[in-house]
C-alpha cells in the first residue's frame, strides 16, 4: 500500500480517467444532500473529494465523521468538473477525485482556531504551533527559510568556505549581551557560557590555517525579547584569512544577491553603496539608516555661532530636517511632542511659504543670512533640533524615520542595501563610564588609528563595518587584531588589568602569538534576513518554534524549575525571588 500517488496539489486536467490516491488534511467538508465534498491540504495545496453514496456507500457512510483537521485517505478516479463549477483560483480547479476508498487516518479532537483564522492571539498560535505550522504562510515562509539556507550554503561553497562547527559550550565571548550558564555536573560550582557568537573559534581556525571558515552557527545572547530578537537565533558566521576589508564585503554581496535571486526577487545592484559611520550620523542621525528615502539632516552649527538666537548660539549643535510641505501649527505641535520623547527639548521651526514668506516664532531673533541659510525653499518648513550632538543625532533620526512614514516618502518597492563603515573603535560605558568596545574588542584600529588607542580612543575609527537593508541591521564584522601587543592595547584602553585580561583571554592573546595571520569576517542574522526576504515584520513568522517576549515557549512551557536531585548534584540552591 502506498499512502499516495501523487500531492493533493497536483493533479490536473491532464489526470482525467485516472486512479489515484491522495492523503492529507480535511481542510474543509460540506455537506450537499448526500454527497459530500471534502477539500484535502497538503502544503502543495488543495483537491476536491466527492464522496457519492452511489458510487461508494461505504465512504460516503465514514465521511459523515469527518471533521476539519482529520487525516484522509482517499483513492478514486480524477474526473474532470462540470464548467459551471471549475473554480480557476485553485490550481486543482478544473478536476475532482470521485472517491471509492476512503480512509480516516487519524482524527482531530476539536480545534483551538481554525486554519483561515485570522489575527489569531499569537500565543494560542505558538502553543498550537503544530496545527500553525500547516497555515500556508508558516509553510511558505519556513520553505522560503530553507531555501535560502542551501543558496547561503551554495554560494559560501563556491566561493571557497568550508564549514566547521565550533562549541556552543564555551567560556564567555564578549558580544555585548548577557550570558546563558549551564552549570557542569563533573564540577559542581562552574558553569558554561552558551556562546554569544563563534568569535574566537573562527579567530582560532585562521590561526590553525583555515583561510575560509563559514558555518550557520547558533548563537545565544541572554537580552529582552524584541520582534527581531530571540534569545537564541542563528547566523551565517564566516571568517577569512589573508583578507581585506572588500574582501570580506564582496563574499557578502554575492550571498546577498543569491539569496534575493533564490527566492525570486530582484537583487540588489553590486556594490551596494558604502557610507562611512560619520556621514551615516550627520546626514541620517543614524548608523543603519533607511535609505529608501531621503530628506537629509544638514549642519546649521556654524551658521548659528554668532546668533543672536541664544538657544541656537549656546547648543554645541544646531541640525534640522527640511520638510517639503508648509507644516500647519498642529502638525508642528504633534511634531514638537514626538521630539520630546525622544530627548529634545523642544522643536523650533521656520515655515517658507509658498511666496517666500518665513512664518516663526524665532525669525525675529534670527539675521537675513542666518535665514536663508537655515530657512527651506518655497512651500516647506525647517525643522531644528539645538542641543549635545547625540540628543541632536538620535532626535533628527528619529524624526526622519517617522516623517517618512507619515509623508510616505518611503518607496516599498525599493530595497535599499548598504555598508556602514569606519565605526568609532569604542564607546562610552554608561554605567560604569570605561571605555568600551563598540563592536566587540577583537576588532582592529583603522590604519593610522592604532596609535589613538590608548592615547585618544575616542577619536579612534575602526574597521568594523555593518550590512543595512532598509533600515535595518543585516550584521557586523571586522577585519580583527592579529598581533597580541595590540590586542592588549585594547584591553588596557577598557580599563583592564593584565590579570583580567590573562585570566579571560590569556588562550587567545597567546594563539596570537603564534603566527597569527591577518583576517576578518562577518555574521550575518539570519532569522532577520529571512523575515525580510518573506516580507514579514517579525522573526518568529520565519522560525519555526520561537519563544515570547516574556522568554517562555507557550508549546513546551520552558522554562521549567529544576528537580531537587538535578540541582543537588549541581550543587545549586535556588534562592526565592520575591515576587
Ligand atoms: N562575532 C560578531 C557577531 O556575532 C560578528 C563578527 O564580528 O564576525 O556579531
């Protein structure tokens, strides 16, 4: 016996007069006097079951039980349907299989939501997740997932990757997040770190004579729960020897374009555009900007230092947006709030009407010159933001973002991908005030820079380089340090001890030492990257089991407090948290 000829999506006109069988899912039953109509899914999609008791008085007797979700067997003959009732939205709409053998395979108890449901509670979906996953867009977008995955894989191999796993058990890999522990049995009292990322085993195979490492790693970062975060997630991690920044931009720019032709969009133009981290800022108030549209941020800074405006003569920095459109007192006032949100203090503006007149509170402070500099053309309004340049930068970005929406600049047919590059090397701790990495501190100085390390690191540029696609995050990477002095140098620039550094690094800062060749990679987030290639807003449309915000998975219940044996030989006591 076979469970089936072919898929329930398949036959067609051609299949008239032939014997088939087709199992699947009773998608839909309806009943008409008698006969019974049954739509049976696959992923491949629907077929038509006529159960007639002339035909088969024994089916038509079990087909009365069917319900939605049960599993059929059915063999019959593929007949072709009558014009008036050949349904041209279904694939398999000019025929139907005239059912002599019927066969209930498994049945359904009654179900929490029903397949075509829309805007189902997300967690019943997940709990559910099985009877989800036969939705057609789960199936398309885990499919699309899969394809992706073996072009990513295609294209790595061609171009000379081979792919090694590294452990997900390891020692903490700084990547900014927090640590998963997984405490050890053999030695009661430590504890694993679930790798944030394979950073340094990719290091370490350059180091071991790998040039061209790839892998789609799985990574775990201990952080909040986004729609474009889980706690564990997947990446393509690679990692080159003997490479260039371009290098390195190149391989991911072939994969990229794979990926799009994969799943039959249109790719993107090679080279995708490069912006430095400095220009990103200043022109967008952001290091991923989406650059579908444009409405630039400009520099009103120098114009200002002599105004008479104080406001504007007492902020380090004065930037604003120009507007084409005459902005009426209540859209500025709505404006004004969104900025405040966002840090500003206020929003001071200058309207241009359609005649050239300027209509503002401010003009009266501000000289003609100091208005055609700062005031748009004609039939649009400037709108500035006078403050610490990071208040100015995140505002005005902000402010972009949501006024492209709103004006709907933002073209969504376009797909707008480019590079970041020259990130500053480190950043500001805010809690403890230290020096930190921007990246993480594996990345190298840019050339010239290294001597800024400890001297002026914050003025230190880096190479570490980000993928944007409309705005958002693609990955990172670096071309890294491969001599031990300088990554030292980096460590002390961070405020640690050569005891710190030793006790956390010491394997590597010695691999180093060792021949160490130049190299630099890149981990592309894969989860995210599929959820824009399917057009889906959230990652856990593309994943197949995913957890909530809240970090618990609705279908399994994880996770779960741990039997007292477990703990005990741990050696692990569980202190109450109150509530
Ligand atoms: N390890 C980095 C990350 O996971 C990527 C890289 O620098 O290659 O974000």
């Amino acid at each position: 016996m076979s469970w089936r000829d072919v898929r329930c999506g398949e036959p067609r006109a051609d299949d008239v007069g032939r014997k088939l069988t087709v199992a699947g899912w009773a998608a839909r039953r309806r009943d008409h006097g008698g006969l019974v109509f049954v739509d049976l899914r696959d992923h491949t999609g629907l077929v038509q079951l006529v159960v007639n008791p002339e035909r088969s008085p024994v089916a038509a007797e079990l087909a009365k039980e069917i319900r939605n979700e049960f599993v059929l067997r059915a063999a019959g003959e593929v007949v072709a349907r009558s014009p008036e009732t050949v349904n041209p939205k279904m694939p398999t709409g000019e025929v139907e299989l005239h059912v002599d053998e019927l066969e209930i395979v498994s049945r359904s108890t009654p179900l929490p939501f029903q397949l075509e449901e829309e805007n189902v509670d997300e967690v019943l979906r997940l709990r559910y997740r099985w009877l989800d996953l036969r939705r057609e867009s789960m199936q398309q977008n885990l499919r699309l997932r899969a394809t992706v995955v073996s072009t990513i894989r295609a294209s790595m191999e061609e171009q000379g990757f081979i792919d090694v796993w590294t452990p997900g058990l390891t020692l903490g890999t700084p990547e900014g997040a927090r640590d998963f522990l997984v405490p050890v049995r053999l030695q009661p009292g430590t504890f694993f770190a679930l790798a944030q990322s394979p950073q340094l085993f990719k290091q370490a195979l350059m180091i071991g004579g790998f040039d061209r490492y790839y892998q789609i790693a799985t990574c775990w970062r201990d952080e909040d729960l986004r729609a474009d975060r889980q706690f564990e997630f997947r990446q393509l991690d690679l990692e080159l020897a003997f490479a260039e920044r371009e290098d390195v931009l190149e391989v991911l720019e072939k994969v990229v374009v794979a990926s799009f032709e994969s799943v039959g969009k249109k790719p993107p133009e090679r080279p995708f555009p490069r912006l430095s981290y400095a220009d990103a800022m200043l022109r967008y108030g952001s290091d991923k900007p989406d650059l579908r549209f444009g409405l630039e941020i400009q520099d009103g800074t120098e114009v200002t230092r002599g105004s008479e405006f104080g406001v504007f003569a007492g902020a380090p920095t004065v930037r604003f947006l120009v507007v084409p459109q005459e902005l009426s007192r209540g859209d500025l006032a709505k404006l004004e709030t969104f900025a405040k949100e966002w840090g500003a203090k206020g929003l001071a503006y200058l309207v241009r009407g359609s005649e050239g007149e300027v209509r503002s509170p401010i003009a009266k402070f501000l000289s003609a010159s100091e208005i055609d500099a700062l005031a748009a053309p004609p039939g649009s309004t400037a709108l500035f933001v006078a403050d610490e340049l990071p208040v100015v930068e995140r505002v005005l970005g902000a402010l972009r973002l949501h006024l492209g929406r709103e004006l709907g600049l933002v073209d969504d047919t376009r797909d707008a991908l480019h590079w970041i590059l020259d990130f500053p090397l480190f950043q500001r701790d805010e809690d403890s005030g230290r020096w930190t990495f921007v990246h993480h501190p594996f990345t190298g100085a840019l050339e010239g820079h290294e001597e800024l390390i400890e001297r002026d690191p914050a003025n230190a540029l880096s190479q570490h380089y980000d993928l944007i696609w409309n705005g958002w995050e693609l990955g990172s990477g670096s071309i890294r340090i491969h001599r031990s002095d300088v990554q030292q140098q980096i460590f002390r620039a961070m405020g640690m001890t050569e005891e710190e550094s030793n006790a956390k690094f010491g394997w590597f800062l010695n691999a180093l030492q060792m021949g160490a060749p130049p190299h630099g990679g890149f981990a592309l987030g894969l989860d995210r990257f599929v959820a824009l290639l399917a057009g889906e807003p959230n990652i856990r449309e593309v994943t197949a089991f995913p957890k909530v915000a809240s970090g618990s998975d609705p279908l399994t219940g994880a996770p779960a407090s741990a039997p007292t044996e477990a703990l005990d030989e741990l050696g692990i006591r569980v202190v109450e948290q109150a509530p």
